[in-house]
C-alpha cells in the first residue's frame, strides 16, 4: 500500500514537472511572437 502511495506520488511530481516545462515553453513562444 506504501509504495503503492509513493509510486502515485512520483507520478504526480513527473506530470507537474512536464506541465510546468510546457508552460515555460508556451510562454517563450508567447514572448516570442509578441516582440
């Protein structure tokens, strides 16, 4: 149950992580497009 616990939790942080790097990406694209 334990590690069942912590395997959703490394999942969670991996999809924050990818959802934080997209977001950094979608707004130098912003950024960019807008100079």
């Amino acid at each position: 149950m334990i590690e069942l616990l912590q395997r959703n939790a490394e999942i969670d942080a991996n999809c924050l992580y990818t959802k934080a790097k997209t977001l950094s990406i979608v707004s130098v694209v912003f950024a960019y497009m807008s100079v």
